[in-house]
C-alpha cells in the first residue's frame, strides 16, 4: 500500500503555478483522481482538491460537499477535468474559508453565489453544471488553485485572515 500523498503548503512556490489542461483520458487520470481523494479524505474537513496541492501541473479537482459539516445541496462527488467557470451571478456572499496548503487559518472571502461549470469527466465526456451555495463557493475555491491563486489572495482584510483553534 502506497503512502498517503504529501499536500503541499504555502510558501511552496508550485501552488503558484498555472495548471496546464489535461488532454489524455487514460487510467494515469483516474490514478491520479484517486490520489486527489485520498489527500482529501485524510486532510481536516476537506471539501475539495487540486491537482497542484499535490504537486501535479494538472487542472484536475475534485469536490464532495456531502462532507461539509453542514447539509447543503450539492451534486455529490465530483471528478473535474479542465473545469471553467463559464458565468457567475451577480450576487455575492462573504464566506469563511480554510484551505489544505494553508493549515491552521482561516479568512473571510466574497464569492458569486452561484455559478455555471464545463467541465470533462474521467473518460472524456463534456459537461455544464450549476452550482449555487457552499458548492459554489467550493468550486471557485479550487478553480483558483487552478489558476495559482490561494484563498488569501482574496481576502477581504489581512485583519480577516485569522488562526484557527484546535
């Protein structure tokens, strides 16, 4: 049994990278989904992944709300390859946010509302969802990572980015 693969944490600069998109839909992509959710289930809470906290160049994520503390509606666990945020609402809601490569904080970020995703699946197969809530909110969270963009570049204040306890 492989060991439990290492989440990268700031100030590794491969969290800044772009991700490049991913063109072979093969059984190296499901391997690496399975390492992306492994990451995740192991981490604190975790909602969601990307491929560069792994240290993968890849625009791979993966979302599963049904793991929030609390219930929200969602559309399960999903496998994303090349996703892109193809509309957001106008409306927008300042929300608290973690994440895995930044351990131990937290900050209030605005996010849209809701939001429209095109994406491919593990086997190639094109797709558009909408999103709104938590989810929503998820999926911006990780497309950033996407885009080397982390959470605490989007904090409202540096007064806002705060330590979490125990």
């Amino acid at each position: 049994m492989s060991a439990e693969p290492a989440i990268l944490t700031v100030p590794d600069a491969r969290l800044r990278r772009v991700a490049r998109p991913v063109a072979d839909f093969d059984d190296s992509l499901r391997e690496r989904f399975r390492e992306l959710e492994a990451a995740m289930e192991a981490g604190p809470g975790g909602v969601g992944i990307a491929a560069p906290q792994l240290g993968m160049n890849d625009r791979l994520v993966v979302v599963d709300c049904t793991r929030a503390r609390r219930p929200c509606r969602n559309h399960g666990r999903l496998w994303l390859v090349n996703p892109e945020i193809v509309w957001h609402s106008g409306e927008r809601a300042l929300g608290r946010e973690g994440c895995l490569s930044v351990p131990d904080w937290v900050g209030m970020v605005w996010r849209s509302r809701r939001v429209r995703l095109r994406y491919h699946d593990a086997d190639g197969q094109a797709h558009e969802l909408e999103a709104s809530g938590f989810e929503a909110r998820v999926i911006q969270h990780e497309v950033d990572h996407l885009d080397g963009i982390l959470f605490t570049d989007r904090v409202v204040s540096t007064h806002d980015l705060v330590r979490r306890m125990g």
